[in-house]
C-alpha cells in the first residue's frame, strides 16, 4: 500500500541496524513548472460523520482532450465496505456547468463509481490549461479500520478524500479499474497545491498536510485550517480531539496527532520518527519534504502512506515506521502507476526498510519463486485475481526486497546505493515506470539480471 506494512511483516521487526554511509546524493530534479494547481475545501460536519467539498484543478495536458477524467478513491470496495462514499454534488470545467459521467470502475454494486469523466463542448489542442471544478459530500464509517473514516464524534482520518486528476504526461488519462483487495491504486502527477482549507469545529485539531498557512474563523465556533504544497501528488488530513506532539527532525517538521486519551505517547512516536528518518537519510538523502504529519489512527493495525502525512495503527513496531517513511521518497518523490506498477513503490520501500532495520536475514531471495510466488511486476488486478492481499505482500514487498538486496549485494553496497540515489535524482516529481529502472541500473546489469529472474519487468 504504498503504504500498508501488514502483521506478519510487523512481526518480523528488528530494531537494531543502520543504513551503510553513502556519498551525499545529487539535488532532485525541481518540479515541473506546468504542474497542475489545486485549490481544494474541505468542512467536516460536528458530529465528523460527513464532510463537504470542493475541488479545482487547473491543468495543462500534453496533448489533445475531449473530456476530463478524475479519481474518487473513497469509493473502491475496501473503503466503502467501511462505510465510507462520495458523490459528486456539482461540475464544471473551464465556467461551464457540465453533466458528470460516472462509472462504477471497480466500485461495489450500489455504491458511488471511482471513475468521472466530465465532457467538454470541444477538443482541446495540447498545451491549452483546462480548469475542472467539483463538489463533493463524503460519507465516513464509524469505526473504519480503513484509510478514511471515523471514531463517532471524536476523531475522522481522510486519506486521498478529494478526487484525483489521473493524468501522467505522456501517457494521458488513467482508468483502470479499482481492484476488490487492499492496496493503492493511485497514480497522479504532483501538483501545487494553492490551498486546501480545512474547517472544523473551534476546539478540534487538525493534523494537515504539506506546509501550515495558518487558521481563521469560519463561521460561528468554526475555524479554517489552510495548507500549501509546493509539489504533491495526494493529500490527508485527520480532524478531532488529537493530542499535537511538535518537534524538529534534521531540518524536518514533525507532528503527531494521537486520539485524546488513546493508549500511545507523542513524544515517543517522535522518537521513533528521528530515529528511523536519520537512518533512511543515510542511505536515500535529505527528506524530500519540510513538514511530516502523523496520524494514528484507531483500528488500522498498521499503516498507509500519503505524500507529508502518513497514518498508523501504532508506532511500536521499527520496520513499520521505516517502511512509511521510506514512501517518502517511492512513491511521494518519484511517483509510479499504484495499479499498474505496485513494485515500483512497495518493492524500494521494503527494500529500504529491510537495509535500515537490519533484516537481510528474513529477505534472503533463496525464499522465493516468481513461480510459486508471481512476477515482481505484476499490477494489483493479477494480485486481486490470484487471492488477495497476502500474496501481492509475498511476491511484491517480500521477493522485491530480497531481489534489490541480491543485487546490491552481488555488485557492492557502494554501485548499488549510488544508483539508486541516481535513480531518485532522475525521477523526482514525476511518473517513473520500470524502464527508468532499467534505465538507473544500466550500468550494473547483475542487479536487471536478478530483477528479470524474478519477473520485475514482466506484467502478465
């Protein structure tokens, strides 16, 4: 899951272990100056069991369009089995009102579709800005153990609440299907994110995302919380009664929101941050962002990842911190297609939390089979067809890791590191797909030649 580490995983934790020293990496590539720019709502009802929205995305495609695709997550079969939905209340793209097309894409039966397409009175040549403009009113379950929902009237999480504009340059609209198991599927360019306005009741925190712009009054006992992104491909926020724990983590900007009264410490989930973050800098470079929000959350048991916010069942577990973190770079920095290309993300994260909690023994890749446990490179519908969650877990996280491990090992911790960290500086805010692995590795074909053993290039 981009993000989720499950429990056998979390079990296997080491805390011991650091990350071999490495050259200090080059700087990213800057973000594209014709990124999308998003100006977004979002007001949480007092009881937190809905919240309404607006959304706007100013884009410019590279190439021509007819029509304006977008993304509601909420309504993959996970999350709504949770409870959780969203329907579109209004559309418009470019000030003119337009009747929205939704598809149930992978959608339960009866529930909202994931997948819009907003038409336009006309084609559009490449290189002309498109501006689509959407409501939204998002339904959250009572005691969701997913990515978005709530814990009655005390605490809600909302991870990727807004729709998602799927356009990779290069390629054009993406709509594949949401698949029934756990697991991202999102994929999006960064955009600027101008500002998302978060407003919630007077004496509710708001643990946000990106860069905090500060809060004003909204109404009576109301009050807006405003954030920026200079590049981001997602967001999520939590609203409630959390506890706040503030502190610097090497230059980084660290929070943590823990449910009032929960059975977790602040202070200590900061610790753990320092500790894991420090390591992961070591082998990947500086954090690729200024701010770091921490939500925990009630009733996952591990954790998901989104770009500067990152939910958690609990922090206890080394790996599982290290593992969240590492998103940081794979999948929030260099962005991959989650369905497509799970291992783009899932694969270097476990690879980097094995390196940093010590885990070689356990990724050793004389475990695995592509055979018995499936090509690396699978999308997540071959995952979803072949049994579900705990096999994608064995073939993607676990066999990927043990295959980036066998392959750093067999050319040197030093080549290896390097190209990786060459392979960061290359893809940073974009939509990298795995001939830019092939491409990072070029010069090291026993690392591809391991990959292939194993399927990381094929997509059945």
């Amino acid at each position: 899951m981009s993000s989720r580490l499950v429990a056998p995983l979390v079990a296997l934790a080491l805390l011991g272990g650091c990350a071999a020293a490495a050259p200090a990496p080059a700087a990213p590539a800057a973000p594209d100056p014709d990124r999308p720019v998003v100006s977004a709502t979002l007001d949480l009802a007092d009881d937190l069991g809905t919240a309404t929205g607006t959304h706007s995305v100013r884009f410019t495609p590279d190439r021509e369009v007819c029509e304006v695709v977008l993304r509601l997550w909420t309504n993959r079969p996970t999350t709504v089995r949770n409870g959780n939905s969203t329907e579109l209340t209004s559309a418009r793209v470019d000030g003119a009102p337009v009747d929205p097309q939704v598809e149930q894409a992978g959608a339960p039966d009866g529930a909202p579709g994931t997948l819009v397409t907003l038409p336009m009175p006309s084609c559009v040549p490449a290189g002309t800005p498109v501006t689509a403009e959407t409501g939204f009113e998002t339904t959250l379950g009572d005691g969701s153990t997913e990515r978005i929902g709530r814990s009655g009237a005390d605490t809600a999480w909302l991870g990727s609440p807004l729709p998602v504009l799927p356009w990779v340059r290069g390629e054009g609209w993406i709509r594949d299907p949401a698949v029934g198991m756990s697991g991202e599927q999102v994929v999006a360019e960064d955009f600027r994110l101008e500002s998302l306005e978060v407003t919630a009741g007077d004496g509710q925190a708001v643990v946000g995302v990106g860069d905090p712009a500060g809060t004003g009054p909204a109404g009576p006992g109301r009050t807006a919380h405003r954030f920026t992104a200079d590049a981001i491909r997602d967001v999520a926020v939590a609203v409630g009664d959390y506890e706040m724990t503030e502190a610097e983590v090497n230059g980084v900007a660290v929070r943590v929101g823990v449910p009032d009264g929960a059975d977790h410490d602040g202070d200590a989930a900061v610790e753990q941050v320092r500790t894991e973050l420090g390591k992961l800098e070591e082998l990947l470079g500086p954090h690729p962002y200024r701010n770091l929000w921490v939500t925990i959350v009630p009733g996952q048991s591990d954790g998901i990842e989104f770009p500067t916010h990152l939910q958690f069942g609990s922090t206890g577990s080394a790996s599982l911190v290290a593992h969240e973190l590492a998103h940081s770079w794979f999948y929030s920095l260099v962005g991959n297609d989650q369905g497509r290309d799970p291992w783009l993300d899932e694969t270097f994260a476990t690879w980097a939390q094995a390196i940093v909690s010590d885990q070689f023994d356990y990724y050793r890749l004389d475990r695995f089979s592509p055979d018995d446990d499936g090509p690396i490179g699978a999308p997540m519908s071959y995952w979803d067809d072949r049994g579900g969650f705990s096999g994608y877990v064995t073939g993607v996280y676990d066999q990927g890791a043990a295959a980036l491990l066998e392959g750093r090992e067999r050319v040197g911790e030093e080549r290896f590191d390097a190209a990786m960290r060459g392979y960061l500086d290359a893809n940073a805010h974009r939509v990298a797909g795995p001939a830019d692995v092939e491409t990072a590795f070029a010069d090291l074909p026993e690392v591809l030649e391991v990959l292939r053993e194993h399927g990381a290039f094929d997509s059945p």
